[in-house]
C-alpha cells in the first residue's frame, strides 16, 4: 500500500476535467499519481457518489480535491475510508444538512446570480430536468476573469452545465468533520462571494488557508500556487 496519497482532482460547476490541466501537470511533474474524473453535474449526492466509487477504487490513500461545486461534492464523498484529507479550491465546504443556496444566502450575491441561464432538458420518464449555466457573453468577466480572453471563449461555449437540482439538495454529512482540510480563498472572485469561501474554511477548521489575489479560475491562472497548496496537503497526510 503506497504511503503518498494519490491525489484526486474534482472539477466545478461550468467546468470540466481539464480546468485542472495545469496544476494536473506540476503534480505529475512533482512525481504525484493523480485522478481527475468527469463530473456530471446532475445531483450534489449522485456526483459525490460517483466521486466516491472513484475514490474507493484507488488503492491506499486519497486526497481529494474541489474547486467551486467540486468543493461540496468532496465535502460528502471525502467520508470514504481511504481518504485522508480534503483541499478546497475556491469552493464551498458545506456542513451536514446545509445546500449550495442555504450556504450562498447568508452572504451578499456574487457576480454570477444576474448572468444564470435556465434551460430545460429531458429526464427519462419524468418532468424536464432544468440545466444552470452562465451566459456566454458574461462568462469571461464572471466566470473566467483573469484567464486569456481566447480561453475564455473558448471555455464559454463549452461549459458543464450544473442542474438546478444540486444547488437545493442538502448535504448528507461534512467529511471535514473527520478529515483534515485546507483551502484556498479567490478574493477577486466573481463566482462565489469570496466570504462564502472564507466562513466555510474558517467553519471546517482548515489547518492552512491561502488567500490568493486571483479569480474563481484560479487553478488556470495561479497554477503553481495551487498545486503547492495541494503537494503540501499530501506531504502532511502520507
């Protein structure tokens, strides 16, 4: 059984897989095993599920890691047994019984409530399923500021929708009650209320937040920062 723990890398909400690539790469580079899964984006407890059934399937110890959404995913499929830590991304690190909104409501709206788009798609045998995503015109300045403006369009064309859903389903349990964490705070984010951010860390005890100048993409534009944050983590962990 390996001492160093693999590293499991959990995307967000208008995101996907490889709005990690960046710091992907430096953890590879620093000779780290790392996971990074798709995310349907579907159900805040059918997401950690299958986070869950990933993480479960890695033999020896994970760190598990979420930016913005992935953050509460990681926050209920962290309670797998094989996982030793949780690293939040400018996320949300929710305590049991609490939603994405509860949790967004007792602070000031972000950028992103004026610039949701709400669009309805089938659900076998049901009522339509309703998919949250950011209008494109708006998603370099609320979503991907600070990333070159070719990315940008590039990246807002082809986002992961997030379903309705996930932002009202509360969360079953809060592995940072049991699991060390650590977590990195976007202070010019536009995505999350930065304070959103800052209670729930200081909220889940985290052993080490860093507070970055940057956007709620933080992974593409402070790469190095963020993968030292999470190299750190494993290094504490193993």
């Amino acid at each position: 059984m390996p001492s160093t723990p693999t590293i499991v890398l959990v995307h967000g909400a208008f995101a996907d897989a490889g709005s990690w690539a960046p710091v992907t790469r430096a953890l590879l580079d620093q000779g780290f095993r790392v996971v990074v899964p798709p995310v349907l984006n579907r159900s805040l407890t059918g997401d950690a599920a299958y986070v869950r059934s990933v993480v479960e399937s890695i033999d020896g110890p994970v760190l598990l890691a979420g930016h913005s959404y992935g953050g509460a995913v990681i926050t209920v499929a962290g309670v797998a047994e094989n996982v030793v830590g949780l690293v939040f991304v400018a996320g949300y690190a929710l305590a049991e019984g609490e939603s994405l909104g509860a949790l967004q409501g007792g602070f000031p709206d972000s950028d992103l409530a004026a610039h949701l788009v709400y669009t309805p798609y089938p659900v076998d045998g049901g009522e339509p399923g309703t998919d949250v995503s950011v209008e494109v015109d708006a998603f370099p300045a609320v979503f991907a500021a600070g990333v070159p403006a070719e990315v940008a369009s590039v990246l807002a064309v082809s986002q992961r929708p997030l379903s309705a859903v996930a932002f009202g389903e509360e969360a079953p349990v809060a592995a940072w009650r049991t699991k060390p964490s650590w977590g990195i705070v976007s202070a010019a984010d536009h995505t999350i209320n930065p304070d959103v951010e800052r209670f729930g860390y200081q909220r889940a005890g985290v052993r080490e937040s860093v507070e970055l100048d940057a956007p709620h993409l933080v992974m593409l534009t402070h790469p190095a920062e963020v993968a030292d944050l999470i190299a750190r983590a494993a290094g504490q962990t193993a």
